[in-house]
C-alpha cells in the first residue's frame, strides 16, 4: 500500500521563502554584537575601533548587578514552582478523563495568546484592591501566570508518549503509585522536566510587561535597561548587555530543546510500504 510522501519531498519555493524569513527575522538582531564592539557611542556605519570597554562598563554598574540578581533570583524561584505545578496539571491532562477537560485546557493555555499589556495591568488592578504591596514577590506571581502554560506544554509531550508499561510494571511488583511515580515516572521524564525549567527559567528573566507594571521600588534587568534607553551615552553599554542576554537565552532554549528530545521515541518515515 502506497504512503502519500508529499510532504517529505524537497520543496524549493518553500526553502527559499524560510531562508528569506530567517534573514529578515534575525538580522537585525544580528547587529546586535556588531556594535557592541564599536568604540563610537552613536549606532551608525562605518564602525570605530573595536574595543571590549562596553562589557568592561557593564561589572562596574552597581544598580545593574543588583537588576541582574534580582531578575535570576525570580527567574529561579518561577522556574522551580512554575514546573512543581506543572508536572501534576500534564500528567492528570495526559492520563485522566474528566468533565470540561478542554475548556479547562484552554483556560489554563490562555496566557500564551493574551498580550502582555493586558495581563500586566489586570494583575496590578487586581493586586491593588488586595492592598498587596509591589515587590519582587508580585513580579514573581506575574511570571508564574505567564510560564505555567509554557511548563505545561513543554511537559505534556512527555508524558502522552511516556511508556506505560513501565509503571504496570512497578505497579505489578507491589510498589504503590506514589512511589512509581518517584521512582519510575519522574526519572523516565527527568530530561523533559530539566527542560521545562530551563524554558521557564529563561522566559522570566527576560520578561518585561509583568516586571513594569508589577516591580514597584525593585528592579529586574528588563525594567534597568528600560530605563537606561533615555540616555544616548549608555546606549553602546546596553548593545553589550543585550549581547551577553541573547547569548545566555540561546544556550538556555537550546538546552532545553535538545533535553526535550532525550528519551522519546523516533519515528521513521519511509516512502511506500508493501503488502
């Protein structure tokens, strides 16, 4: 029996129009660390000297070391409650039938396709009539809104595909499903979970609406750099800082999507199949 293998043969307008997209998308940004290096302080062509003085600048800025430690303490706490949480909510929406399933899904996945203007501001209206003070602790909060849908649907792969078997097979040997689950489900998806909290890790701390509305007297890095926009002087500085922020959320994503891979099942395709 023949297997339809359009989508498997070399579509070159397609090739053509991705290369196309990827250059209009990510070269802009590969300017970036072009003029970070550039002694000049004005963005323009032909470049100056080339000098490492920009990221020298950036160690010697207190209010900025303090925005960098606050932004990865709350990226961190975010990212470990963030995939707490998230584990149980995959795991029941993967295994579990329950009434209103899908829209309790779709309400869960919500914050990926709201703006972040609007979630930023409803928060604060919703913090204020509770008379909560603005601090660290609310950017925190924010950010969990946002990330709990990401953990989630970078978990829930991992637990549709996991193998099942496993844990009949512990369950057949007398271990209670507590300690299956801590002992098989847990280690088997342990790649998926380390993956989920490097993605979350890294959407914090670049997270910028909810740490403006939500930041009070405390900044984190985005609303530091925010604030150094007014002034031409530090702009070639932030070029550096925006190159150094680039760099560690590309490890972190890659990271996380090469850990995401680990342990799931591949797929062959193949053009035709016989009888």
């Amino acid at each position: 029996m023949a297997r339809y293998t359009g989508f498997y043969r070399p579509n070159r307008p397609l090739a053509v129009y991705a290369a196309v997209f990827a250059v209009l998308l990510y070269l802009p940004i590969l300017f970036i660390p072009i003029f970070s290096f550039n002694s000049g302080v004005y963005v323009r062509f032909p470049l100056e000297e080339f000098t490492f003085y920009w990221y020298w600048d950036l160690f010697q800025r207190e209010p900025l070391m303090r925005a960098f430690w606050n932004s990865i303490k709350v990226a961190a706490v975010v990212s470990v409650l963030s995939t707490i949480i998230a584990i149980p909510a995959a795991l029941a929406i993967a295994r579990y039938r329950m009434p209103g399933k899908a829209p309790a899904v779709s309400f869960i996945m919500l914050p990926l396709v709201l703006p972040g203007l609007i979630m930023g501001v409803a928060l604060l209206t919703l913090l204020n009539r509770m008379g909560v003070t603005l601090s660290l602790v609310t950017v925190a909060i924010g950010h969990m809104v946002i990330c709990l849908p990401y953990a989630i649907s970078v978990l829930l792969p991992r637990f549709i595909g996991f193998n099942r078997s496993l844990e009949e097979a512990s369950a057949d040997l007398g271990e209670p499903p507590l300690r299956t689950f801590l002992r098989v489900t847990l280690p088997c998806n342990f790649p998926g979970i380390l993956a989920c909290l490097l993605m979350t890790f890294t959407i914090s701390f670049d997270e910028f609406f909810m740490a403006f509305f939500l930041s009070g007297a405390q900044s984190t890095l985005p609303m530091y750099i925010w604030g150094q926009l007014r002034f031409p002087q530090d702009f070639p500085s932030l070029l550096a800082l925006a190159t150094l922020i680039l760099l560690f959320s590309f490890v972190l994503v890659f990271a996380a999507l090469r850990l995401s891979r680990i342990g799931q099942p591949v797929t062959v395709e193949t053009g035709e199949t016989g009888r």
